[in-house]
C-alpha cells in the first residue's frame, strides 16, 4: 500500500478522457486501486479519480460512508468500505439539487453546481463484471463527480463564467 501524489489544476491529464480499463482481475490494477483507496483516506475525501494519480484509466474509488471525512485524520483503524466503479457510466439522472462540492485536485475551494439527486450508473468491478446501480444523494453527487473526471471534467466546468472565475481567482490566491 502506498499513499500516490495528487495532481492538482492545471495539470493537463485532469483534462483529458481516461482510458477504459481493459485487463481485468489484474494484479496491477488491484495495487493501484488500493493505493488509490489509500490516498482517498489521507487526502482526506470521499471519492478519488485514477487521473488525480496521474493514471489515465477510467477508474474511481468512493466512500461517502466514512464519517466525518474532512475532520479525520487517515489511521489504521481507519473503516475502509470504499466502492470500487471502474468504466462507469452515468445512464439515468433525475432530482436536479444544487450541491457545494470540492475536488482534491483544487484543494481549499469549492463551488456550488447543479447536479442530480438520483442517478443510475453502469460500471464494472475488479473481476470485470458488469452492475448497475441506482444511488441517490451524496453518493449520488460523488458518482457525478469522479464519472467527471474520468470524462476529463472538473466541477468548476459546471459553473457559469462569473462563479468559475471566482473560485479559480481564489483557488491561485491559496497557491502562491
Ligand atoms: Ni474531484
């Protein structure tokens, strides 16, 4: 297990579609997705896309169960019931929400964005086996999110000209 470095804007592969992932039930591919898992937890978040490692693979980790994210510091008793949504697929959404959403690859900002409530999503698992899935909520926004990424898209994308402005002219401040 290892903790990988998170890329953060403006670096280019944040911005480019990830590739799906082919070979499955794959030694390599479980390493990464546990390191991935292990960055999650220390960044802390919630949900950490493979591009935000600098891996351009269409895979993401999720868990929107681990209480209080941003409070907690990573420990060993850490709970790890993280989802694992490798070539996800957002196939239905209903329940437009607004959400006020942050990214580990802008760290100290957010936004608020219009999403959706509920939506079901097509992904595969480590095996290769296909699932559907109807989340709702947070897990919901999560799902929205990393499926984003993995497209090459940040949330910032989803704001007007003026709000993304904002949160970019701040997000520089906190880098200097
Ligand atoms: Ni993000």
């Amino acid at each position: 297990m290892a903790v990988l470095k998170i890329v953060t804007l403006p670096h280019p592969v944040l911005k480019e579609k990830t590739k799906p992932v082919t070979a499955f039930n794959d030694a390599k591919l479980n390493q990464l997705i546990s390191d991935m898992a292990e960055t999650m937890y220390d960044a802390p978040g919630v949900g950490l896309a493979a591009n935000q490692v600098g891996i351009s693979l269409s895979l993401a980790v999720i868990d929107v169960e681990w209480k209080e994210p941003l409070e907690k510091k990573h420990t060993k008793t850490a709970p790890k019931s993280y989802k694992i949504f490798i070539n996800p697929e957002v196939l239905e959404k209903s329940g437009p929400i607004e959400f006020e959403e942050g990214c580990l690859s802008l760290p100290a900002v957010t936004g608020v964005t219009k999403r959706y409530n509920q939506v079901t999503v097509k992904y595969q698992d480590p095996s290769g086996k296909s699932h559907t899935l109807k989340a709702e909520g947070i897990l919901a926004v999560a799902l929205q999110h990393e499926t984003d990424h993995l497209n090459g898209k940040l949330y910032i994308d989803h704001l007007g000209p003026l709000k993304r402005d904002l949160v970019l002219k701040r997000y520089k401040k906190t880098r200097r």
